[in-house]
C-alpha cells in the first residue's frame, strides 16, 4: 500500500510533466525545461536533511567499488549510442560496431567485478531471490514499452496532426493521470493477493493500449479514439505497473541489502528506459512525411506491444507469489 502510494505520486508528476514542460516551453523556450530542475533540487536538499531520518550505514560498506560506476555507466552509454546513430552512421560502420563493442566489453567487465569485488557495487547474488530477478526481468520489458511509447508521441502529434506544444501536453496527461487514481487501490490489492495478478493484468492493459494506438491513430484528429481511450489503458498499465514492479521486486530482499537491491532495480529500470527510448528512436528514424511517420511510429508500437506481452507472461509464469522467508 505504502509502495502505491508512492506510484500514485509518482504518476501524479508524469501528468503534470508533459502540461508543465509545455507551458514552460511556450514562455521560455526549450532550455527552460532543464533549468527547471535546478530549484527543484535545491528544494529536495534542504528539505531532505530537515525531514529524512538519518540511517547509519550498513556492516561493510566503508569500501565501495567505484570502479565499478564509470563501467557500468559507459557500457550503457555506448550501447545507447550505437542505437541511436545506427541509421545515421550506418549499422555497419566501424563507429557503430565499435559502439556495441566497447558497451558489451564494459558492462561484462562490470559484471565479472562485481562478481569477484569483496564490497561489489551490486551483490550479483541478489539474483538469486526468484523474485528479485523475475520482477527485474518484467521491468525491463516495462519500462522498455512505456517510454519507448511516451517520450517520442509528442513529437508524432505535432508533426502530423499540427498541434502545438501546449495542446500536445495537456492531449497526453489523462494516460499518466489515470495511473495516479489506480496505484493507491493496486497496493491495497497486493496486501492481500500479492503482486502477480495486479502484473498481469499489467501487462495485458499496456499491450491493449498500444494496440489501439496501432489500430486507431490516424492522419485526421479523432483525440477520444486515436489518444485518450488508448492512453487510458496504458494509464492503468503504468498504475499497477512502476509501484508494483518495485514492491515485487524488493519483497524477499534482506533488510540489510535493502539499499543495495533498491539501487539495483532503479539502475535496471533506468538503462532500459534509456534503451527502449534509443530503440523507439532508431525505429521512427527521420520520416519524409506523414503517412511515413504513421508506419514507422506503428512498428515501434508494436515492439511496444510485445514488451508488454512479455511483462504479462513472464510475472504470470515465473513469478512466485509465495515469499520466501529471510533471516
């Protein structure tokens, strides 16, 4: 329920997002929508010290692998690069192949590290809880969908419907909001039938989502069929979906490798939003026109689709809905 909560907050802000960036867009330009996060974190300092209690750290921590961040860090840099150049330096250029190279070297050499460090970054070991992995594993596949689908669709409706930015936003913000009034009573529901069956019915929302969007989105304007009953579906998708997600993961973790678990699924989930927005991107490429755009924007929604597929069947057949007991 706490965890809900949390998702209903979260989704509260992804609804406001879109409007808010779009009217700061329109008073100040583009830049604006960056700087905007300078007085937003300068408020969560100040206000983090004065609310958050202080936990002492945890056995062991004093030496940290921090070899291990730029590692990490880059090899996922690199993959997205090569991604999202792939059309414009060509698949087959050294630039490109040398990109997927330097990724998968340096996310392997990360893995062999933390496998190997005595006070590893990320305990590969967490893997080992079922349902740890199995939670990661869908959140990939998530989050892979929703951002693949949310970040590139405004680009879409101004190019071909025409509409400006500030319709745009205020067009995409009911598919978030509706995810702010179904996370509180998704976590009311897991307290007593656990995560699997609110994850499927996750997964099976978004895929009918995208589905709609394949079947309906057309060159004319037509916002209640093409955008608003689509994006009420992922809506409900995203509401029993990122607070879910992250309560079935953390459910079995050790109350002593709760911050370490924490940081790894946030660092999973992380590289496959950036992931699925590079893929996203390198599927839409640069359209000649409308009805190109239309096509290519289809068959990143398909990928949309599987994904979410995927998110359905692998918490429905892996998943375990039991806890394990922990020491």
């Amino acid at each position: 329920m706490a965890i809900g909560i949390w998702g209903a907050a979260g989704a509260l802000a992804a609804a406001a997002g879109p409007t808010l960036g779009a009217l700061l867009v329109e008073a100040f330009g583009w830049r604006a929508v960056f700087l905007i996060n300078i007085p937003v974190i300068g408020v969560a300092l100040v206000l983090g010290r004065r609310w958050l209690p202080y936990t002492p750290p945890s056995p062991g921590t004093d030496d940290v692998d921090l070899v291990s961040v730029p590692l990490a860090g880059v090899g996922v840099g690199a993959l997205v690069l090569g991604i999202v150049q792939g059309e414009t330096w060509g698949w087959a250029s050294a630039a490109v192949i040398g990109s997927f190279a330097l990724g998968l070297v340096l996310v392997a050499a990360f893995a062999v590290r933390s496998s190997r460090h005595p006070a590893p970054l990320f305990d590969l070991e967490l893997y080992r809880l079922r349902s740890y992995s199995v939670a990661n594993i869908a959140s990939v596949f998530f989050a892979f969908a929703f951002f693949g689908w949310l970040v590139p669709l405004p680009t879409l409706i101004q190019s071909v419907w025409g509409w400006s930015v500030l319709t745009t936003g205020f067009a995409i913000a009911p598919g978030p909001l509706m995810a702010f009034f179904v996370a509180p009573p998704a976590g009311r529901m897991a307290d007593r039938i656990g995560n699997r069956l609110i994850l499927t019915v996750c997964g099976s929302s978004g895929a009918i989502g995208m589905g709609l969007f394949i079947i309906n989105f057309g060159a004319e304007p037509q916002y209640l069929s093409d955008i608003l009953l689509p994006s009420l579906f992922v809506g409900v998708a995203a509401g029993t979906g990122f607070s879910q997600l992250v309560g079935a993961a953390m459910r079995d973790v050790p109350p002593h490798q709760y911050a370490m678990g924490g940081a790894g699924r946030t660092t999973a989930f992380q590289m496959a939003i950036a992931l699925g927005i590079a893929v996203a991107v390198a599927i839409i490429g640069r359209p000649a026109g409308p009805a190109e755009a239309l096509a290519a924007y289809e068959d990143s929604w398909m990928v949309g689709v599987a994904a979410y597929v995927a998110v359905a069947v692998i918490v429905a057949a892996f998943y375990p809905n039991k806890p394990v007991a922990t020491a």
